[in-house]
C-alpha cells in the first residue's frame, strides 16, 4: 500500500497546514497570503485526494463533433449534454459524479479546483453552450469512485485562436484518465493528437481509453490499426504502455437521429466494457503520481514556510535578549548614586548591639584596642586629603535627589527603548552580553531586522527592530500614562538609606555568621568593630557596577552572581582606607564588607528590576517568552509533519 494514503500521511498534511496557520497567528508573519493560499491548496486540492474514495476522474477529449457529448451521454445514461448542430457546441465542462458524493461537498471542490472556481450545478443544458465555469451534476447511474468529465472541442474557433483551449486544457489536467474519441475523418489529424500529446507532457503522461467512432463495416483489425496510430501520435514510442483499452462506437444513424444512445463495444475479444474498465481502476494507483506531484508541492512549500518562521522566532529571541540587555544596564544605571554608608552603619550598629557583655563594658570604659583606631586614624587622614572621597559622601536630601533624577532618567531611558520601532543597544565591547547579541545574530540567518553597526570606539551598537508579533502589546505599552507610571515608581522608592524588613534580616544573619567566623580571634573581632565605626563615618562606599571583572580596579571586588539569571555582574566598593591600609588589613575588611554589599545590592537591584519589568518591559517580556514557547512547539510539530512527508516521498513504490 502506497503510504501516501496512510492515514499517518494524513494525519501529518493536516498537523502541517495546522501549524503553519497558528504560526502565523502567533508570529504575525507578512507571509500570511502565502500561507493562507498554501492552506486552502491543502484543503482543497491535497487533503480530499488523500482520502479513500476520491473519485477517478475520467475525461473525455477529442475534435469537435467527434461524439464527446454523444459519448458521455450514452455513459452516464440521460441526454444531460447538448449534442450534435453547431461545433463546439459545449463552451464548458460538465462534470458528473455519483450522488453519493453530495454529502461530502469537499470532494467537489477538489473537482473543480483545477478551474479555479467553486462548484456550480447544472440546471439547463443551455447552459453549457455558454462559456464560463464547469458545471455539476449528481448522477444515481454513475459507479462510485468516476466523475466523467465531458469537454468543449479544444480544435473548435477561427484564425488559429482556438475558444476553448484554456478550458480544454484545464479539463485535461484535472483529469486522471482520457477517454479519446476519434472519427475516420480525423484519426490521423496530427493537429489534434499532438495538441493531446503536448497536454499530456506538460501536466503529466495520462493513460487513455480510445474510441473510435467508425461504421460497422469495418474489422477489429482495421479499428486497432488506426487506433495504434491514434496511440503513437499520443504517446510516441512504447504508447501500448498508455493505451488502456480500445473501443468502436457504432457509426449509427439513429443515434444521430435521437432514437437511441450509441453503443461502446470492445474492439477484440475478450475485453470488458468501457463502463466496467473505468469502474475497476483504483483511483489511488492511476492518481499515484499526479497526488505525489501536488504532495511533493505541499511538503516543499512547508519546508520554506518552517525556514521563514524559525528565522521570526530567532528575530523575536534576538529582541527579548536585547531588551533584557536593556532593562539589564537600565536597573543599573538607576542605581547610580546610592550611598552605602546607611547599610555599613546599620551593620555596625548590629555588631555592637549583638557584643558580648565584656567587650560593651570594655568599650564604655575606653579600654578598647590600639591598632584598630590608630588604622582608623591614618585611613580618616587619606580621605580628608581626597577629593573623590568628600565627593562620594552625599547629605541625605542630595542622595535622595540624585537616586530620583537616576531612577527617571533610567526608566525613561528604558520606556523610550521599549516603545520604539527598533531597539537600538550601545553595549561596551567588553560586556559579555555583547557575544550574546552576535550569536543572536548569527541565527539569524537572513538578519532582517537585526544588526550589528560598525562602530569606531570601543562600544558595540546593535539594532534589532520591534517583531510584529510584539506590536499589539507595545502598542498598550506606548499608550499607557507614563508620567503617572513614573510617579508611582517615584512613590515606591525608598528612602535612601532606608532599610527593609528583609534587608534587616540579611544583615542580622551576616553579623552572625562573621562572628560566628572570629570567635577564638578576638584580636582580630576588634579590628572589624573598629573599621565599621570609621568607614561610615569617614566616606561613604561607593561602588560602580561592571558587567566583567572589573580588573586592577583599586577596592573590593564584590561579585553579584545569579543576579538576573547572570553570573557575570560585579559590584566594585571603592574603599578610600586602600592608601593606608596593610595588605591584610584590606584583606579582613573585604572579607567583612563584600557579604554586606552583595547583600545590600542585590536587594536593590532586584526590587529595581521589579519595578521596571512591573511598569515598562514586564508585558513585552511576558508575551514574547509566551509566543517564543509558544512557536516553538509549533515548529516542532511542522519538522515532524515535514519529516514524515520526506519519508513518504522518498518512498515511492
Ligand atoms: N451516426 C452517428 N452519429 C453520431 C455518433 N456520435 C455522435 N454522433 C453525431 O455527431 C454529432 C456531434 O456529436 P457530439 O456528441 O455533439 O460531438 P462533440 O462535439 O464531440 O461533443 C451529433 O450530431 C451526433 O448526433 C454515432 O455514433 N453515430
Ligand atoms: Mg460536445
């Protein structure tokens, strides 16, 4: 059995035009046409060829007044096709098809498909001798599985302009099967045969029937003689290949006198009746080809559909990191100027509310130890003498209104990326993310709407232009209130300085876990009650945010790992006490300081990311990850469909 009838072939066309439509959908494809066109083929012109009792369909062909009508008659049994008087008397096709047909409409419509047209039914005989679309009708004396097609004469018109050639030739490749008729007038017409041959290698070799319309008077060998030159004009060497049977119509006056319907008889012995032949050929072996043909279209056309979608869900991946990328240096920039010195001093406050009872004593009757304050001393002294120390300590109102302008200018910043027609993303050539965008772009294979621009400095610029499937929801975004969205950012801001519960309890965790690090070493717990009360109080700790190892950078180096899902954000504390300090003493302060900061930070940039995804980019991101999984999945069943189809046709028996 020909798999392309299995119903696994079925299931895969049917699952392939599915997904190709949904993918459009999602994605929002400027295909959409072409894929819409690509479905109704399938649904019209595969899907009902795939199905089991697809007719066969049977033309009927020949010149004009050769005895198509007359013939087609006599076959279906009711004069439903004008005959005889003028030539080229049937200016459209007639198809009949069993009645049992009528509840399944598709199958008329992938009868009439080759005509471009949708089915009409027959109503008068008149009607056909106008031209315009074929026409239909249902028949109770045709066998299932045979629509007998009757055709207009294809050699009928003036001046070598032929009136019915285009719907003789659609006739002819809607067809399985012809049923040539052919008179002793012109058997030997090459004009006529070879306009068949030539139909009949440009949509595919065609067996045939041959009648031929002839007076009793002559023999059986007579008739197969001029039929064998009928069949060589046809199909030129090895034409007994093609010729399935080969027929006399009597040459009798009563049929052209109306008085009866012409008899078909077998030319030879043997044979069976023409009716009967056309009844016992399986339609899926004769259209075997034919179907493979418009299988083989599908399967292709699906190929290049699941290509250009593939390249829209990189395009949409391609944005979704960028705006990531985005959002990612925009929370950062939003936390240009936050002072650290409220954490280090709550931290320190802790410390010594959580001293033991005899170092709270000592503390209060000043016997507290020597290094420590003359360290604190000499790092007081570098920074009074450093301009970039007073600098970083800001008055608390002066803090709040610089966050303020950072937090507005960064939002602003990332809104105005976020409802642009193209993102356009200016990254420092050693952030990583930089690698990031390039492989984005690599996938993309025909980079429309992504690139990279040549730039001179060391800054790496990339664009990548809004994916349609995003546009209804950047378009909610653009006419949401923004200055109101700002404000209520604004509100929610804390204090500068201002410690939340979970912040708090961070912070309370830490102390215990670096004192539970220094019990057997109280020299060295002194040294640390020591630092934290002289770093806030002498300069603020400032840090810069780096996406990379900030290396030879003077201070410490606080690496912010699993923040955003990245492992590569580092957090800089400069700490002026660097002049002074011994190497180890850094050491022990940066052992003390980095959890603080790590923890501080990664507070504040996370609750700044939720801010920004709540207010700005939280709905492109939750819709592009949606379709992205989304289109995935689709194209994945596409490669199965494809797949199967591959199969099938490298499999042809
Ligand atoms: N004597 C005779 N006349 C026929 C026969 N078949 C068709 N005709 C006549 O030939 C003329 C043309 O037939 P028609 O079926 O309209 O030919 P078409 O143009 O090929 O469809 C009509 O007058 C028919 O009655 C036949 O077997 N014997
Ligand atoms: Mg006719």
């Amino acid at each position: 059995m020909d798999p392309l009838y299995d119903e696994g072939t079925i299931e895969a066309v049917a699952g392939l035009k599915d997904a190709a439509v949904r993918l459009s959908d999602l994605l929002v494809l400027d295909c959409r046409p072409a894929v819409d066109a690509w479905q109704q083929a399938v649904e019209a012109r595969l899907l009902p060829r795939l199905m089991p009792d697809f007719p066969l369909v049977a033309a009927i062909c020949g010149g004009g007044s050769s005895g198509k009508s007359t013939l087609f008659n006599a076959l279906v049994g009711r004069p439903l096709s004008p005959t005889g008087g003028r030539a080229g008397i049937n200016r459209r096709p007639l198809i009949a098809i069993s009645t049992r047909y009528e509840k399944q409409p598709e199958v008329a419509d992938a009868l009439c498909d080759p005509f471009d047209c949708a089915p009409k039914l027959l109503e008068a005989a008149e009607e056909l001798a106008s031209p315009g679309d074929p026409l239909l009708c249902y028949e109770k004396s045709l066998p299932q599985g045979l629509a007998l097609l009757d055709t207009p004469d294809f050699d009928t018109g003036a001046g070598g302009s032929y009136q019915n050639r285009e719907m003789a030739e659609r006739s002819l490749s809607a067809a399985d099967v012809l049923i040539y008729i052919f008179t002793n007038a012109n058997y030997n017409n090459r004009d006529n045969t070879d306009f068949i041959a030539r139909m009949l290698t440009t949509v595919g070799t065609r067996n045939s029937f041959l009648v031929y319309r002839v007076y009793p008077s002559f023999s059986d060998d007579e008739v197969l003689d001029h039929a064998g030159t009928v069949a060589r004009n046809l199909y030129g060497e090895g034409a007994e290949r093609h010729v399935l049977g080969v027929y006399r119509a009597g040459e009798d006056n009563r049929v052209a006198a109306g008085e009866r319907s012409v008899g078909v008889v077998p030319a030879g012995d043997g044979r069976i009746g023409l009716m009967e032949a056309l009844s016992q050929m399986d339609p899926r072996q004769v259209k075997g080809e034919l179907h493979r043909s418009i299988f083989a279209d599908v399967i292709h056309q699906g190929q290049g559909f699941v290509e250009e979608v593939r390249q829209a869900n990189e395009h949409l991946a391609a944005y979704l990191e960028g705006l990531r990328t985005m959002q990612r240096s925009s929370v950062q920039k939003a936390l240009s100027h936050l002072p650290m010195d409220a954490v280090v001093r709550r931290f320190s406050q802790i410390w010594r509310d959580t001293d033991p009872s005899h170092v709270k004593i000592m503390r209060k009757t000043g016997q507290v130890v020597e290094g420590p304050l003359r360290l604190a001393l000499r790092a007081a002294k570098w920074i009074r003498g450093s301009k970039a120390g007073k600098k970083q300590t800001l008055p608390e109102g002066v803090a709040a209104a610089a966050m303020e302008a950072d937090l507005v200018q960064a939002a602003n910043g990332l809104r105005k990326a976020a409802v642009d027609p193209e993102l356009t993303l200016r990254l420092s050539r050693m952030d990583p993310a930089v690698d990031r965008m390039r492989e984005r772009l690599r996938r993309l294979t025909k980079r429309a709407g992504a690139t990279e621009a040549s730039n001179q400095d060391d800054t790496a610029t990339f664009r990548i232009s809004l994916p349609p499937a995003l546009a209804v929801t950047r378009e909610a975004l653009r006419r949401a209130n923004w200055s109101a969205s700002l404000k209520d950012m604004l509100a929610r801001q804390e204090v500068p300085g201002g410690l939340t519960g979970d912040l708090e309890e961070e912070l309370q965790r830490l102390v215990r876990e670096q004192r539970a690090r220094m019990t057997t070493f109280d020299q060295i717990r002194q040294t640390f009650a020591a630092m934290l009360n002289i770093i806030p109080a002498t300069a603020a700790v400032t840090y810069v945010l780096h996406t990379g190892d900030p290396v030879g950078a003077v201070g410490i180096k606080v690496k912010l790992a699993g923040l955003f899902g990245l492992n590569d954000l580092y957090a800089l504390v400069a700490i002026p006490a660097t002049a002074g300090m011994q190497k180890a003493d850094l050491k022990q302060l940066e052992a003390l300081l980095a959890p603080v900061a790590r923890a501080w930070l990664t507070h504040k940039l996370t609750a700044i990311e939720r801010l920004f995804e709540e207010k700005i980019t939280g709905m492109l991101l939750e819709n592009g990850v949606q379709t992205l999984d989304a289109a995935d999945g689709q194209i994945h069943a596409m490669a199965h469909s494809l797949a199967h189809g591959r199969r099938v046709l490298e499999n042809a028996p």
